[in-house]
C-alpha cells in the first residue's frame, strides 16, 4: 500500500511541478497553472496517506520514489534516456527510502 500511495504522490507532485515548468520555460499559456495547482494539492493530501507515525519519516521515504519517478517521467515523457548515473543514483536513493520504510523500528 505504501508504494502505491508514494508512486501517486509522485505523479501528482511531478505533474503539478511540470505544469509551472511549462508555463515558464517552455513558453505554455498560464491555464496550464490550473491543473498543476490541483496535481500538488493532490499531492499533498496522498503524502498524509503515508503509512508512517511521523510526517517527517513518511517525506523521508517518499524522496527516493520521487527520484526514481523523476527519471521514468523524464524518459517517458520528456522522450530524454537517462544514462548509467541516473539510474545509479536512482537505485542508492531507492534504497534509502526502503530502510527508512522498513527498517525495524523499536
């Protein structure tokens, strides 16, 4: 369940960073706003789903997904193959957020 909810989160949180990305960078009209601030409030709300006693744990674990999301939105959306280093760095922090997730707590 955990996983599910941090790949939402991702998607929302990615989306809605991206909807600012496009009306700044890429030159996208200002409608473009809208959505994006629904995906992050969306976002926001799924973080609180978190299976987590402690919001700062439950965002702790959530970046390693979020980095790993990163890379297949910046793949698949953005058509940009990530190298060797992406997907390294990918799987150190992918490890990270699963022994904050499951590490055995006391």
């Amino acid at each position: 369940m955990a996983i599910f909810v941090y790949a939402l989160a991702a998607l929302a949180e990615i989306a809605g960073c991206f909807s600012f990305w496009a009306w700044l960078r890429l030159g996208k009209s200002p409608l473009w706003l809208m959505p994006g601030l629904s995906a992050l409030a969306l976002f926001a709300y799924l973080l609180t789903l978190a299976p987590s006693d402690a919001a700062g744990r439950a965002y702790a674990a959530y970046g390693g997904i979020y980095i790993i999301a990163s890379i297949l939105w910046l793949w698949i959306v953005e058509g940009a193959r990530p190298d060797r280093w992406d997907f390294t760095g990918g799987a150190i922090c992918l490890a990270g957020a699963a022994l904050i997730l499951f590490g055995p707590r006391a």
